[in-house]
C-alpha cells in the first residue's frame, strides 16, 4: 500500500501491523489447507488461492520465468586449418525472422562457448555455422528441460542446412531401426508370399535371400544384404522400412497406398520405374534404373543420395523436399500445381522444364536446357544458384535475402513478360541473346558474385573476398566491428530485436512482506554485451526505462555485474559506486526525483517513461560463459531515513552487494540464511522482486495484489513454475482481470 504524506503512511503502517498479527494466528491452517489442496491437483489446474498470503511455493523455486542454458559448440571442419568459424544463435529460423540471441568464435580445438537466459517457453534454438569463406550450415536443437547443449559442426550439416517453405522445417529421420527387437516374424530365407497386416511387424534378416510380400497394413524391416524382392505392394497403411544395414534390390515395387509410408537408411535399386504414394522418405542411396514420378499424394523426403536412371517427374499436388543430392540422367520435369524445395544439390543431366513452384537454397545444375514456362516462378534464397547450359525465361525468377545467382554457360532467351527480380545477380558467359525481359527490385547483370563451395554447392562461383580488415581473425562478413580489433561481435538479451526486453517489479516495504502489488518500482531493460574475437566481454550496453514508482519510498536502482570495479571504466549514463568490490552501476538514489507521477493509479496523470542509457568498458573481461546473458543483478533500496542505502532489495536468490545491510537478514518476514544460499524470500518463499521476460509490462494498479490481476500467477508459482509458464503473456479469457492492471 503506498500514499503521500507521511501521516496516511504512519496510520496504514499500523494496520498493516495488526493484520500481520492476526494472519501469524493462521499460518499453520493455512499450510495445512493447502497441503491438503495441492494434494488432490492434477494437471493444469487453476489455484483456489486468493491472496498471495495463501501462498507456499516448493522449497527452491527461484521465481524465474527464464533458466540459463550452457552451449558449448565445436568445430570440426578442416577446410580453413585452425581459422575462426563464426557461430550464431537465433531464438527461432534465422530465415523466417529469428533473432540473434549469441555470437563468438569457434576453431578446430577451441570451442565456442557462452550462457544464455532463455525464457521457459523457447523449446528450439537455431545454431549457424558460418566458414570464413562465408559458407554457412543451421542446425535445430531442442532446449527443452537442458541446462547444457554440446554440439559439434562439421564441413556442412547433412541436415537442418537451411529452413524449408512456410512453418516446415528440416529434420531428419530418427536414428535407423533394426530388426531386434519389435518383431513379430522373422524372415532369414527367401519366401516370396509374405503378407502383412494391421500390426504385423516382419523383419527380413536373411542375407542373399529372395522375398515378395504384399501389405495390406503393418511393417516389413529389411536388415539383411543382398536382398531381391519380387512383387512387393504396399496399400493402405503398409510401411516398408530398409534399415541402415541393408542393400536391397527391387524388380517391382507398388506403392499404391496414400497412407503408406517408405523410409530408406540403406541401399536401394529399383528396376525400372518407381511410383510412389503416401510418403516416401530417403537418408540413404536409392538409385532407379527408369523413371521417379512424384504423383498426387506424395509426401517425398530425401536426406541422402538418390540417382535416377531416367526422368524425374514431380506431379500434381505433390509435395517434394530434397534435404540431399538428386542427380537425373535424362530430364526433371516440375509439372503444374506441385512445389519442389530444393535445399541441397539437384543435377539434371537433360532438360529441366518448369510449370510449378522451385524454392531453391542450394544447387540446381542443368546440363542442357531450363524453360521457365509464364505464369511460373523459381524463387532463389540466400546465396543459391541455377546453373544451365541454356535458359528459356517466360516466367519468373525472384531472389530472397542475400543475393543469389543465375548462370547460363551457352544461350539466354529472355522473353516478354519474363522478370528477373529482386536480389539475383545473372550471368551469361557469353553476353545475353535475346533479351526482352525486366530486371527489377535490385536484380543486376554480372559474373563476379562470390558463391562458395560446399558439400551442396559443388560448383561455386567467384572468388572469396578480403576476410580480415582490423586482422582480429574475424572476417568482415561476420565482424560487427570490422575496424577494431579490440571488437568482434554483439551478444544480447534477451535478443537482438529492438524491441525485445524484460520487466522488473519490486515491492519495497522488504523486511516486510507488503502488499505485493509488485508496482514500487518497474523498471524493463535490455543488454547488449559486447566481446572480442577470444569470446571475452569487453563492453557492456544496457538500455533501461523506468515505467513506475508506486512506493512512497525513496528507492534508489542499480546493477551488480559480475566483474570486479577496478576492471571497469568508462562507464556513462549511470554511476559506478564507490565501496563495491564488483561492478556497480546506480542509475538514480531517489525515484521520486526521475519522475513526476507514480504511474499506478488509473485517472492520475501520467509521466512518460524515462530512459537510461548505461554503457562501460571491460579491461581484461571474463569470457562470455562465465558472464553469462540475463538479468545480472538489479536491485532497490529505500535511501530514506532511518533505512538507508543498507536496505537492499533484490530478485528471489541474487546475493547483496558489498554495502547491503546484513544484520536486517532474518529480520521481520525475511527468511535470508546465507549458509543455505537463501536471499530474499519469506519463509513461505514471497520473493521481494521477480523479472518477466517482456516489455512493455502490464502490472498491477495501485493495491491490486498481483495474483488478482494475473489470474494464472498463483497457480504458476504453486506449482513451482512447472504450469501456465506463459501466465504473464496469454491474453486468453482466464489468464487476466484487467480491472487490476495499469
């Protein structure tokens, strides 16, 4: 509860005292109720607890709605001997908007690592390779419930290289089965009148065998080598699985079921022509001796090599991502109404004739001819290429992102109504024939672009550009600070888009529960941690605004850094104090002196946030693993008499600074044991403090408990933050009661 004069303050002080007494009186059958509550949850279920006095969180709940997560990430490409790979890491698909979250440094033998604060809800990060001839490869991994991710890059990442169309993203097959385990028959000589059911498993062991089978539901696994089926049909349900082990000869195999599935991690030859339905998914070699047709209803996956003795037709309706290498002997043919995703190598040794949608990350090499029929588009992302011995443009060709390039060997005929858009550079080795198309949106004439090779690209083009201005090891591309070789790259939290940012909310009346309306003092902040080449901090920027101060208090603000003071200097937009052994930045000693209005009270006048801008230099930094990305340590203290600059506040579990007050430990309804690694929380666990990982925040309005205004606040901390994790963002009916919030 917080007033304006120091009389309302005495006279609500004193009830405060009586209430106090009086809930002492009830504490034990408050625990005991909710003992005997807790016991009966399950699931997610919604609290019955109406006031935050109610509340007994399990012991170690710390409050947060984000966990620090550990990366260590090594290099294992030898291409560039012991020169620096960039590595980069993006809260979601860099290609669909991500934002960068870490950068540093990686090498053969030393390893990039760093510490980043992730909110609870982020399940996935993205990791970019980037090669210092720029070459780059992008691998998911799942953060949920790790405190610490190791990861090892080779020359290119056989999957995850580049994000697919849409909300699809790359992944590979799970590891191989085998025929272990799971089987409900097994085969281990030739027997061509197999047939298969709904729950059917038969696994075929047998080497040097012959078998046929027809499916009309369950699974066949194929582990043996040398293996020739005659007269294999898969229908409704039916699923054909050739394990890694296993090389496999077909003389006919009909996939004629639209939820049949087939998975290949071995080797594979199909005599003759293959038309597959349901879904089709290669990580092995799949070779046919005729044609692959991609029919309506195909799901078609390939995460290794597949070579086609013929044609490969993609049909109607179909869906095709090649995540590998896919040469054709004779002619691709992208018919009407199909995509085709192409994020690695795609080498048709004839005629390419386009009628559909080509997204293209990588390499498509045509031996002879490319028609682009009107109406039809290739879209080029990031540094892709079309390579062709001819092209016929009646349609479209777009790029995405940085620029990709067009090659032509022999002819260009460009016709009306043709466009070449956006960022694309074309080539012609040898001028353009015909040429009445438009060139638009960036797109230019020229050979020079640089396109590396790599495990996809095995052409290329253009020579490597200078890597190294400043001489930090660093190349440009990836050197936010090219010219200064104390600098290499940016780090933030929570991310790199300007509008990212936390919130801070303090109750201030510590030792003193209050009446956790959390709207003392709110304060959103964001960091940008600046390190060098060797991964070592050597600048910190952090970008504050105090949005309100509804205590009566004159609360003071400042961070603790986890580096010694004298390391620091140069430090602008706040003050490093005097006293501390680690490094202190206090923005302002009284609240009430920064803005004019408290800011919690609908129908009030209202300040407009004020911004604090707080920047210093490191010399001799830890590295970024230790400093880590997050909150650091904010705090408050009441400066007025008799209290003090002692009366230091902090979140749930952060430890005081040198010039906190340590006899107050204990005291009234703190329940601090620095021997148990304990701060800031009562003895039912109530933190002082706690940081919500979005700006701007809606908190409460003046003597609006939290929990009545987050409905869902309760219940997240009951169950330790185990449920409703998005309690502060989702806007759903249930989640708020925006009567209490600012």
């Amino acid at each position: 509860m917080k007033i304006n004069t120091i009389e309302k303050y005495n006279t609500i002080k004193l009830t405060l005292t009586l209430k106090e007494m009086v809930n002492k009186r009830l504490v034990l059958m408050t625990i005991l109720g909710l003992f005997l509550f807790s016991c009966k949850k399950t699931g997610q279920e919604t609290s019955d607890l109406d006031s935050i006095d109610k509340l007994v969180v399990p012991a170690g709940f710390n409050w947060e709605n984000s966990r620090d997560v550990s990366f260590e990430i090594s290099v294992t490409d030898t291409r560039f001997q012991s020169a620096v790979h960039v590595i980069s890491i993006y809260d979601g698909d860099p290609m669909l908007g991500g934002k960068l979250l870490s950068k540093g440094s990686a090498s053969i033998g030393n390893s990039f690592a760093t510490k980043i604060y992730l909110t609870n809800g982020v399940k996935e990060v993205y990791v970019v390779k980037t090669a210092p001839d720029s070459s780059t490869s992008t691998q998911k991994i799942e953060v949920t419930d790790k405190a610490k991710i190791s990861l090892s890059l080779s020359a290119l990442s056989p999957k995850n290289t580049k994000a697919e169309l849409g909300d699809v993203k790359i992944s590979g097959l799970d590891d191989s089965p085998d025929c272990n385990t799971g089987c409900t028959q097994t085969v281990t000589t030739s027997n061509t009148n197999l047939n298969l059911n709904n729950g059917d498993v038969v696994c075929v062991t047998g080497n040097n065998i012959t078998v046929g089978f027809n499916g009309n539901g369950g699974t066949i696994r194929i582990c043996g080598t040398n293996v020739t089926v005659q007269n294999a049909s898969l229908n409704n349900s039916a699923k054909l699985i050739i394990t890694k082990t296993a090389s496999v000869t077909f003389s006919n195999l009909n996939a004629n079921g639209t939820s049949s599935e087939f998975l290949n991690y071995g080797t594979v030859t199909i005599n003759g022509s293959f038309a597959p339905k349901g879904t089709f998914t290669n990580e092995g070699i799949l070779t046919t001796t005729g044609d692959l047709d991609l029919n309506s209803q195909t799901l078609f996956k390939n995460f290794g090599v597949i070579n086609v003795g013929a044609t490969m037709n993609v049909n109607t309706n179909s869906v095709a991502t090649n995540n590998g290498k896919i040469t054709t002997n004779q002619h691709f043919q992208l018919n009407s109404q199909s995509d085709f995703i192409n994020n690695c190598f795609l080498w048709v040794k004839g005629n390419y004739n386009h009628n559909s949608d080509m997204f293209n990350y990588g390499l498509i090499k045509v031996n002879n001819t490319t028609t682009v029929n009107g109406n039809d588009i290739i879209t080029m992302y990031n540094g892709a290429m079309l390579s062709t011995n001819e092209l016929k443009l009646n349609g479209q060709i777009i790029g995405v992102g940085s620029t990709s390039l067009v090659k032509v060997s022999a002819g260009s005929v460009l016709n009306g109504g043709s466009g070449i858009k956006n960022a694309l550079q074309f080539c012609d080795l040898n001028g353009i024939e015909t040429n009445n198309t438009t060139f638009s949106g960036g797109a230019s004439l020229g050979c020079d672009l640089y396109v590396p090779v790599t495990n996809c690209n095995t052409e290329g083009n253009g020579a490597a550009p200078p890597v190294d201005t400043d001489g930090d090891g660093v190349v440009d591309p990836q050197d936010e600070y090219p010219a200064d070789p104390t600098k290499a790259y940016n780090n933030y939290y929570p991310s790199s888009s300007p509008a990212s940012g936390a919130t801070l909310a303090f109750e201030d009346q510590w030792p003193k529960k209050g009446d956790y309306d959390m709207n003392d003092l709110v304060m959103s902040y964001r960091y940008k941690i600046v390190t060098n080449a060797l991964n070592k901090v050597v600048q910190v920027v952090g970008d504050y605004n105090l949005v309100a101060i509804g205590g009566n208090f004159k609360n003071g603000f400042g961070i603790e850094f986890p580096v010694s003071r004298g390391s620091v200097s140069g430090v602008t937009g706040g003050t490093l104090e005097t006293g501390q052994t680690n490094a202190v930045v206090v923005l302002f000693n009284d609240m009430h002196t920064q803005l004019a209005n408290l800011n919690t009270r609908p129908g009030d006048p209202v300040s407009a946030p004020k911004s604090y801008t707080v920047s210093f230099d490191i010399s001799n930094g830890p590295l970024l693993s230790v400093f880590g990305l997050g909150s650091y340590n904010p705090f408050i203290w009441n400066s007025a008499i008799p209290n003090g600059r002692g009366y230091e506040i902090h979140l749930p579990g952060k430890t005081p600074t040198s010039l906190a007050n340590t006899s107050l430990f204990g005291t009234s309804d703190d329940s601090t044991n620095p021997s148990l690694s304990k701060y800031y929380v009562t003895s039912t666990g109530l933190p002082w403090a706690i940081s919500i990982p979005v700006k701007p925040l809606k908190y409460p309005v003046e003597g609006a408990e939290i929990g009545t205004a987050y409905l869902k606040f309760y219940s997240w901390a009951q169950s330790g933050g185990t449920q409703f994790v998005d309690w502060y963002s989702n806007t759903t009916t249930g989640y708020r009661n925006n009567s209490n919030l600012y």
